[in-house]
C-alpha cells in the first residue's frame, strides 16, 4: 500500500507528518522535533537553500532569499492583495516583478521563478526529508490550504504538489485538518458539539464553525484573511524598533540586510514575549557605522502595537458563527490553531467573547494541521484520477480507466535553478538545462522493527523472522478499543466493528462562484455556503448569440461583487464559434465541485450532449487578452483577404506569429513579454503590408498607366517588382521593407489622382466590382487611352476626373465585403 504524507505548507513555517501504526506523528529532522522555515534562497554561486539554511542566508543577502511566498500563489501581479503583499515584505527582498502570462515572477540570482515553483521546491524537500528519516517511498500527500484561499490558489497549491512529485490526494482545509488532529470528527449519539476553530498562521487567518456528531464533522461557515498573520505582527515590531534606532541614531546610513536582521529579531521578540513580560532586542553592527540596536520591549506595548489586528481576527470570527446562524454562546469549543494563537492577547480576547472554558489548547497550534493531514490520508476511501476523474482503489497505481498515474512521478532537481521536473524530462523549464541522465536519489530503506519483540525485520518483510507477529499496516486508523491498526478508508474498525474515532470531513464554499455575463455583471452560479464535493452538477440557462469565428468565454470568478471583474477570476473556458454552432443559443452551463473544492465546467448548446471544458485556470489578465484580441484580429483580417497573394514563406511566418497571439487569447502564457510579443506582431504585420501593398504596386502602375508615367519611374518599378518577389520568396522582410519604402516614394510622388485611376482600372480588370461599374470603369478608360495618344491633354483630365469619381464607388462596393472583426461574446442571462 502506498503511504501518504501530510504537509502542512505554511506561510511563514512547514509542518510534515505521517501515520504511524495508526496515529499521526510529526516526522522532524530538527531538534525542536517541528517545522522547517517556508524559505528558498540562492548562495553567491547559485547553491539551493531551502528552510532554515535559508533564513540564514537572509542577514548576508536577503535578495537572494524568498519567504512568505504562499500569499502569491494563484494570484496575478496587479491583484490588490498581491500589492498589499508585497507592500508588507519590507525592503531588501528580491526583486519581484509581473510575468509574461500577467502572474508574479520571483528574482533570485540570475532566475526568475513562479510561487508555485518556489512552493514546488520546499515541497520537495520536505519530501525527501521525510523519506530519507523514514526509510520509505511517498509517493502521495494529503496538503492543506486556508479555508479562505481562492479556488485558483488552491489549484496552485496542487500544482506545486504534482511538481515536487507527489499526487495530491486533497488539498485540505487548515482549520478542518486542526480539527481532525483534535480527534473531534467523532461525538456519542446524544452529544453534538459545535467548534469554532480559530487558525491564525505566520501568513493567513481562518476560522470555521463546525457540528460534529457521531461519526460524522460538518463546516458550516467559513471566514478569514489571507492577508493577515504573524508576519504582520513581526513587520509592526520591527517597524517600531526601525523608528527607535532612527530616533536615537539620526544620520545612520542602513545597509540593505538590516531591515532584514531587524524583522527577524522582531519575530523572536514575538515568540518571547508571549511567554515573559518584556524582551531584550539587540541587533548589532548594523549600518555603515556599525551601531547596535539595543531595546527592551516589554508585552503591553507589543499588544499596543497589532492590537488592531487581533481585533480584525475577533470581528471576522463573530461575522463567521453570524453567519452560521449561531451565536457566541452556541459555541461549546474553540480551537486555537496557528503559532500566532499562543499571543496572550489572542486568548484573552477569545476568553472575553466565548468564555475562557471553551478555550482548547492542549495540542501544539504549530503541528496540529499537519497531524490533521496525516489523519486525513487515512479517511481517504478511493483516488479520483486527475486524468478522466474516474474513482480508483487506493492499492492502484495508475488509473484502470485511462492509465493515468496516481503516483507521483519521481522528480530531479535541475543542476541550475533547482527547479524539480520529472525524471525523464529531457530541458529544465526555467532555464533550459540539460536534464538528460539525471536519476531521482531514492531513499535507503529502513529495517522494520517489530512492535511485539523488538526483533529488526528486512524492509520488505511482512512478518516478522523471531515472533511472526504481522508487521506492515496499511495506513489506516487505530482501532482504539482493540488496538488494531485498520486499512484506510473504513470507518469502523474491521476487527470489532467500533466505530473509529474521526471521520471524513464535509466542507463548504467560503464565497460564492458566478459566470461573467455579456453586460459585464456577475450571475452567482454556486452560492456561498454551499457543501462540497457536490453530489450532481449545478445547471444554469443562459443564451449567447455568435457570429462564425467569435469566441465563447466562459470567465467564472469567486465572490459577490459586481462588477464581474471586481471578483477573483477562477479560470476561463473558450470555444471557437462555428457555422453550426453560431447565431442565438440557449447556453447550459454545469459546474461541479471536487473533494478539495477544484472546479469542473461542462457546456452544451442547445440541448446537446453536455461536453467538458478546458477551464484555465491561469489565463492572461484581461487587458492582455484584449490587446491580444486586437491584434490577432489584426492578422485574421489581413491573412482572410490576401492569403491568396502571399508566398509560402510568408504565410508560413504571418501563421505562427498568428498562432502565438491566438494562444494568449485562449489564456496561455506567451513564453515572453507580452509587449514584446506585440511590438514584434505590430511591426511584422506592418511590414507585410507595406511589402504586399508595394508588390501590387509595382505591378499595376507599369499595367495599367504606363503611358501616364515618367520614363524613370516606369522602369524603377519593373526593377522594384523584380527584387520584391525575390524578397518575399525568402520571406526576407527586412529587404522587402526597404524596397517597398522605395516604391511608395514613387506613388506619392506620382499623386493622389494617378493612383486613384490606376487602382480603378486594376479593379475593373480583374473583375473586382459589379459588371456595371466595371463596365464604366473600362469606358473610361478606353477614353484616357485614346486622349493619350490624341495627346489631348484636356480629354486626359476629363478622363481621369471620370475614373477617379469612379474610384469611390469602388471603395464603397469594397467596403460592404470587408471580414467581419471576430469578436468575444459571453453568456446573456434567459429572457424573462
């Protein structure tokens, strides 16, 4: 059977553990016995520090080091929270910056990473930490998220799991997994309780009010503020000490790791101080002068200084048990959960509020979630392939629907940037290294020791050689009346029928999902509140009208605000509009929720077979998609009325520019500066035109009014014709260019009037008009021909007078024929 992990991926600090004949252990391999620093950091020569190396590091280079990085992940750069985020980092961190596809973009040496990379790369340690103590494979994990986090924040934190080579079997939420570690999925028949638990981390704040009874633990609210922790309370600390050594030190020059060195004395001056009445802070050589910070600070101004704070924690805490329909008083426990909760103002205000009675501190806040996950792997019944969401046995290693694995594929660590990919990956996706014969470190297996003898087994021994006793479990819970460590997914025991002590848990939405609708508003899809995993799909009607080529956007976001675009964007899904499917339809949207709370959408038009969607969860930022739009409408338009003219090598190059811009409309990351995918679009679709348009030139002024033009310029241009298909034929565009240039010198110089004519009687000749116009156009100029060669200059003008008012009824018959712009509709809600 496989093992799971359960990982806590924190803000601020990491918590690992597993379940070990039948509970959950913490699985450390520092002294403390818990978590490890959520840190990644480079050394001068681009070594990986993960953890407290890391924090380490940050006094010497605090640019080279990434912490807090969770408050980024699934967000984009210009989200507000993610301002707000960085706007709380303090100085001298690395540079951070917006992405290509719009997301956020970490500088650390020479590479830029992604959150979830970032998130990936301590995943992975912890992983291989947890394997080397143990001795043992995992190729699974439980993982677990603020119960406030976004649905795109939560894919985010899957997929930093599936990168760091786990399959994520949940992602869980915090306050339910301190919950289960509590032992509190389980109450008698006659008693049910209702818990608040109250999780305030090193990075996000949540609280959730839960009923439990018998064998059964339901969320019925939740709350919270990703954007609120110890961090917070470390940065006001240090903010505050900042200001002392500035008061007494005026002049001091910092150099760019004291704010650094500051914050971290800050924290331990936190952590202290919710044990003693006042701390010594002393922070030497800071400076160019090398001065000392020197300060006492004692817990009441501490409190003085994040009491705001904690009081926002209390205020969301009560909105949450409101909007449960509860009261204070309804509460029978709270749990206090977090690092953060062992402030004594923290329990002091939640023993005014709920009664001191209530409180329950008697687990580590610091370690209970991580515990939680633990006992979650065990709760687990069956696997849902992440390929066709087929269920599958937990004995399975891949899906027997699909083939799909479901374990994670053993990872190696790129030699330059440290980012983990798949063993048979041949280029790092960072930064393009060799990847090619790298081979995953796997662990060394431990002896299994007997629990009835002690005796030391081989690894892969099943019972034991001196007293036979069995010595494998299966990663189940412990019966705790007969001591039997069961299989997991069973909820009572297999030996004497006793329940078991926890249950898996039901959780609800925190806000709700809606779709963007064709005026711009939210229509509210899945209300908050509502339970998931959903047991059937939600339906909704809309109608959408489309042209051939249009494209359907499905956009849903989380929340409630209007408009649409106030709320976080979840994902998109896009269809191509076709001749079948164009004109007025009735939409049906589906949306399910999965087991930790990932969207599924499923459309159909017009009572069609409903068909999943390719929901995107990280598309380009709207405006990028408009600016895309834009100028892949561009090069639509240009490629629908002159493919015909272009050469091979041209069309080759117009279509995979084309192509790239269609991509970033449909959401995907162009691989580059988006503004300089466009500059690139803009200036070769420019240059394409100029080309084509000289091309055409230098054909019909020679064809057509030869006689009216100078000897020079006639032989100019049939030199001009002769270079430019040499040019396009290499799709030399540079050289094209330039001989373009060249030809529209000598149309301007021939004037307004000799084009209008010359154009004019192209159109005529190749029948590009209506037989009658053209009939006219032809007159006339049979007419200007006949006056030429009379060398009757005032017939010429006349004639030429005829052709060029003629030349606007052809731009007008041109002009009813022009490609239609594709355009991007969304659902319109049903007509009442």
């Amino acid at each position: 059977m496989r093992r799971t992990l359960g990982i806590d991926l924190g803000t601020t600090n990491s918590v690992v553990a597993w379940l070990k004949d039948g509970e959950p252990e913490v699985v450390s391999d520092t002294p403390e016995g818990s978590g490890n620093p959520s840190a990644v950091g480079l050394t001068a020569d681009d070594g990986l520090l993960v953890g407290q190396e890391a924090m380490n590091w940050v006094e010497r280079d605090a640019t080279r080091v990434i912490t807090t990085v969770k408050r980024l992940m699934g967000r984009q750069f210009k989200d507000e929270k993610v301002q707000q985020a960085l706007g709380r980092m303090g100085d001298g961190g690395p540079e951070i910056t917006e992405g290509p596809d719009g997301g956020v973009l970490i500088r650390l040496g020479e590479y830029r990473y992604t959150p979830v990379q970032i998130s990936a790369i301590i995943l992975r340690r912890l992983k291989r930490n947890a394997e080397a103590r143990l001795g043992t494979e995992f190729g699974r994990a439980v993982i677990t998220a603020p119960a406030y986090f976004g649905e795109r924040q939560i894919a985010a934190t899957r997929e930093a799991g599936r990168l760091a080579g786990f399959h994520v079997v949940r992602v869980l939420s915090e306050p339910t997994s301190a919950a289960l570690a509590h032992g509190l999925g389980r109450a008698t028949e006659e008693d049910i309780a209702t818990v608040l638990v109250y999780d305030l981390g090193g990075g996000t704040f949540d609280v959730s009010v839960l009923t439990l009874m018998a064998g059964v633990m339901d969320v019925l609210g939740v709350g919270g503020d990703n954007l609120l922790g110890g961090t917070d309370f470390d940065n006001s600390l240090a903010g505050h000490l900042q200001g002392l050594l500035d008061a007494r030190h005026p002049g001091h020059e910092p150099w760019p790791g004291d704010a650094a060195k500051i914050r971290k004395a800050a924290e331990r001056a936190k952590i202290d101080l919710s044990a003693e009445s006042s701390t010594e802070v002393i922070v030497p050589a800071l400076g160019a002068s090398g001065v000392v910070l020197s300060e006492t600070v004692d817990r009441k101004e501490f409190e003085a200084l994040v009491s705001d704070r904690i009081e926002e924690t209390v205020r969301l805490a009560l909105r949450t048990v409101a909007g449960a329909s509860l009261r204070p008083e309804d509460m029978d426990q709270v749990l206090l959960v977090g690092g953060s909760s062992a402030i004594p103002l923290v329990r002091e205000r939640l023993a005014e509020v709920f009664g001191r009675e209530k409180l329950r501190t008697d687990m580590d806040p610091m370690t209970c979630v991580a515990l939680g996950a633990a006992v979650q792997s065990a709760l687990v019944e069956e696997l849902e392939c992440p390929g066709c969401r087929a269920a599958c046995p937990l004995d399975a290693d891949a899906c027997p629907e699909c083939a799909a694995p479901l374990v994670g594929a053993p990872t190696v660590e790129c030699p330059a940037c440290h980012v983990p990919a798949p063993e048979d990956t041949e280029a790092c996706p960072v930064c393009a290294s060799d990847l090619t014969g790298l081979v995953v470190e796997r662990p060394a297996p431990s002896p299994v020791v007997c629990k009835e003898c002690a005796e030391e087994n081989d690894p892969e021994a099943l019972e034991c050689d001196l007293c036979g006793a069995a010595l494998r479990d299966g990663g189940g819970l412990k019966c705790q009346k007969c001591a039997l460590v069961n299989h997991p997914g069973l909820a009572w025991c297999s030996h004497c029928n006793t329940e078991l002590p926890v249950a898996a848990p039901s959780d609800v939405t925190p806000r709700a999902i809606g779709v963007r609708t064709s005026d711009g508003t939210l229509e509210i899809l899945i209300e908050a509140g509502t339970r998931y995993p959903t047991e059937q799909p939600v339906r909704h009607d809309f109608q959408v009208t489309a042209d051939p080529g249009d494209m359907l956007e499905i956009a849903l976001h989380e929340g409630d605000l209007q408009p649409a675009e106030r709320n976080d964007l979840c994902g998109v899904a896009l269809y191509e509009m076709t001749e079948g499917t164009a004109g007025t339809k009735v939409l049906t949207i589906a949306v399910h929720l999965d087991q930790d709370r990932s969207i599924r959408v499923e459309t159909r038009l017009d009572g069609a077979s409903f068909s999943a969607a390719a929901f995107r969860r990280n598309p380009m930022p709207p405006e990028f998609r408009r600016r895309a739009r834009e100028a892949h409408g561009r090069f639509q338009t240009f490629l629908a009325d002159w493919r015909h003219e272009l050469t091979h090598a041209e069309n080759a190059v117009l279509a995979e520019t084309a192509t790239a811009l269609e991509q970033v409309v449909r959401g995907e990351a162009p691989g580059r500066s988006l503004d300089t995918l466009l500059e690139e679009a803009d200036v070769l679709l420019e240059r394409q035109q100029n080309i084509r348009s000289a091309s055409a030139l230098s054909y019909r002024y020679p064809e057509h009014v030869a006689d009216l033009m100078p000897q020079e310029d006639l032989e100019a241009m049939r030199r001009h014709r002769t270079a430019l298909r040499v040019a396009r034929e290499a799709a030399d565009f540079e050289r094209g260019h330039k001989i373009a240039d060249e030809v529209m010198s000598i149309r301007r110089r021939l004037g307004t009037d000799l084009f209008r004519v010359m154009n004019a009687l192209s159109f005529a000749s190749h029948n590009g008009v209506n037989a009658a116009l053209q009939q006219r156009i032809q007159e006339a100029g049979d007419g200007l021909t006949e006056a030429v060669h009379r060398g009757d200059f005032a017939g010429a003008d006349a004639a030429k007078s005829r052709i060029t008012d003629l030349y606007q009824e052809v731009r007008r018959a041109l002009d009813e024929f022009s490609t239609p712009e594709r355009k991007t509709v969304h659902p319109r809600r049903m007509a009442r």
